[in-house]
C-alpha cells in the first residue's frame, strides 16, 4: 500500500501498531538553536512570495529549513522524494518528502531515522498516518539491513504548524504539542535533539 492511503485504523489491523499522545519533548531537553542569518534571509523571502500550494511552501519555507538542518550537521544525508519501498507481506511503498539518514553521503537511503511528511490541505492531521506508515517502513528497513536504530521520528508539517512524532516498538506517539513557524530557533532545536540519539557513522 501507498503511504498517503493509510489511516491509523489500517496500521492497527495490518501492523498491529497503535497511536498515542504525549508530550515529545520536555523543555529541559530542547535548547533552541538560533537560525543562521542565511536561513533567516530564506524565510523572509519565502514569506513575500505567495504560499498557496504544497509545492510552493515546500520549495520557499520547508526545504530551506531541511538545508538548515544539514549544515549544522553535515554527516547527516538528507533525501528528497526518494523511494522507500518494504516487499512482501509487509507491503509499504511511496516517496517520503524528505527523510534524513544517520549515514553520510550516501547514493540511496540507508539508516533512516526521520521521516517529514508535508500536509497537501492545510489540515495537518490528515499527515499523521501517512508519516507513520513511512515511520515504520524506515524501521523495518533498518531491521532488514542490520541498522540499529529502533526508534523513529518523523513530522508532519504544512510549513506553518510543526507536529513530531515517535515510533518505538509498536507505538506511534504524537507530540501533544504543535510547534510555529515564528519559534524557529525551538523547531530546530527538536531535530538537533533528534539528530543527537542516534551515532552519526
């Protein structure tokens, strides 16, 4: 099945996963982390052009950010569209918006840990079971391939509102608390916490 066909209730029956909330992120843990100059410029040209498509908020708010992400961590490989695909009985396939690899520099995707999904309609909760399905594609694609990353997070985001999300053995877990755009320098201090638990190799 395809990622965006996907409710929670189909997780549930084919995967036996389950979804909770809670809070994600405890303040203590999360020290915000200023944007650069360069990424601020970006916003502030993205925010002057008109938003009124996916792609374009994509293109002038989301992947500037993604960019951001990768030059305070330059081991990370960050994916665009690209296909994740599990066979067999497991039967999960699409193209993650984005996916970021705890793998440097690689041709195609390998130790997956964070999938970001963009919402199509504006409606952000309409992402999370498709962010999940992806979630959980990475996991057992690192159990395939012998990479030890367990734990899963992901995003869904309609470039505006930021919500995280958690995967740990069959649980989803949905951050309780939405995350804005004007608090830039809080959402990019949550992916350097997220980058931080795993081993950059």
């Amino acid at each position: 099945m395809s990622y965006p066909t996907f409710t929670f209730l189909k997780l549930k029956k084919n995967y036996g996963l389950i979804q909770r909330e809670t809070c994600l992120f405890d303040s203590e843990s999360i020290l915000p982390t200023a944007p650069s100059a360069r990424l601020e410029e970006d916003m502030q040209e993205g925010k002057a052009v008109p938003l009124m498509t996916s792609k374009a908020k994509s293109e002038a708010i989301i992947y500037p950010i993604i960019k951001e992400i990768k030059r305070k961590n330059p081991l990370i490989t960050i994916f665009s569209a690209y296909s994740l695909n599990i066979e067999g009985d497991r039967d999960l396939n699409g193209n993650p918006d984005f996916m970021i690899s705890a793998l440097p520099q690689k041709t195609a995707p390998e130790a997956p840990i964070f999938c970001l999904v963009e919402s199509k309609n504006g409606l952000i909760e309409e992402g999370y079971a498709q962010c999940a399905a992806e979630m959980y594609a990475a996991h057992l694609f690192n159990q395939e391939n012998n990479f030890p990353h367990s734990t899963i997070y992901g995003a869904v985001t309609n470039a505006y509102d930021w919500v995280f999300l958690r995967l740990e053995s069959n649980v989803i877990y949905i951050d309780t608390e939405r995350y804005f755009l004007n608090d830039l320098a809080r959402i990019l201090g949550i992916f350097q916490f997220i980058i931080k638990q795993y081993p950059i190799e």
